[in-house]
C-alpha cells in the first residue's frame, strides 16, 4: 500500500458532481481545475475521443503543479453523449439544446465517460472508459422547451443532467449510472489500484 500522501487524489474538474463523487471514496483530495484544450481536429471514437481528453486535462494539470506539489493521483475525466453516431458535447446555446433534445427524446443513446489517472510524481498513468445506454422519455416541444427554461441543460453534454431534475426524462439505463453522471466510480476505482491505492 501507498503511503497517506501518495494516497492523495488530485481531481482536474471543476465540475461539482464529480467533486460531490470523489468525496465518497473517503480518501484525502484537491481540486485542480484543468485549463487543456478540449479541440480535437481528426476523426476518431467517442471511446477514443474520451480516453484523450481525460489524459488531457490530467496531464494539463501535472504541468500546472509546482515542484513542491507534484505528490498524488491526477484524476482526469470527460463525457460525451453519442446518438445515431453523433457525438454531442455541452450545447452551444438554448436552441443547440432544442436540438440535440428533441432529438433524443423517445430514444436510446450512449454516454460514454473516459477516466485517465496520472501519477503527479513520476508521469506513469492508466486510461480508460465506460459506456451507459439511456432511454429518455417521449416528450412535447413544450416540456423540451420548460426543461431548457430550468437551466439545467446549460453545461451539460447531451443537454441533460440525470441526477438533476432531467432525471423526469429518462425511462431507464442499461450500464454504470455514474458512468452518464460524469465520473463512473467503478471503473476509477479499478484505475486506481494500478497505484496501489484501494477505495475499500
């Protein structure tokens, strides 16, 4: 086993559900806000395309910290929503939101969520990914139009939030339901014991 301050998690998120998730394996942890670049120019899987991305924004953070803080597990990750191969990300405005859900609705689609863990200290790091199917309720251009109107599908890839109230519209998963939150606990777990760090 790893000593209490190897044990530290460092989480590359700002997002508070993740912080919220983190917060239940009891083990000490910072936040580090990841600034990376989330572009990606070529053509590739929403797998490979999450795997990328939460090395990225873990490796972003690794650069960011000081000699004196380079002690810990860097804990990158990132979510898309795919539908009919279609990856959709957070929506560009109340009508991009309009869009991709009312194109959801009265369908299945996948969410995968990407885990990357980086060792602070010596650069070693491990990646991987989960994938969730969703079925999100039929609904009327109006509730569409009400749920945008709570706010809740601003930041959210796939404009939605299961753990919020945009669980009303959704009828049920096939998967990891923490893999469609953000953070699929599981999967990090498992990650982390590359470290010789144990959750339980």
């Amino acid at each position: 086993m790893q000593t209490k301050e190897h044990q530290r998690l460092i989480l590359a998120s700002s997002s508070p559900r993740r912080q919220e998730l983190i917060q239940s394996f009891g083990l000490p942890y910072i936040i580090r806000v990841s600034d990376a670049d989330e572009t990606v120019e070529q053509k590739i899987t929403p797998a490979e395309l999450v795997e990328l991305l939460s090395l990225r924004k873990a490796g972003a953070v690794r650069e960011m910290l000081g000699v004196q803080d380079q002690h810990g597990i860097i804990i990158g990750s990132d979510t898309v929503v795919v539908y009919n191969e279609e990856i959709l990300g957070k929506p560009a405005d109340e009508q991009d939101a309009f869009r991709m859900l009312k194109g959801l609705q009265g369908n299945v689609h996948q969410v995968y969520s990407g885990v990357a863990c980086v060792d602070a200290a010596t650069g070693q790091q491990v990646v991987s990914h989960s994938v969730t199917h969703v079925r999100m309720k039929p609904m009327t251009d109006e509730q569409i139009l009400r749920y945008i109107a709570t706010g809740e599908p601003k930041d959210k890839a796939g404009s939605y939030a299961i753990q919020g109230i945009g669980a009303t519209i959704i009828s049920g998963i096939e998967g990891d339901y923490f893999t469609v939150v953000g953070l699929p606990l599981s999967l990090l777990s498992d990650l982390l014991l590359t470290f010789d760090i144990q959750v339980l």
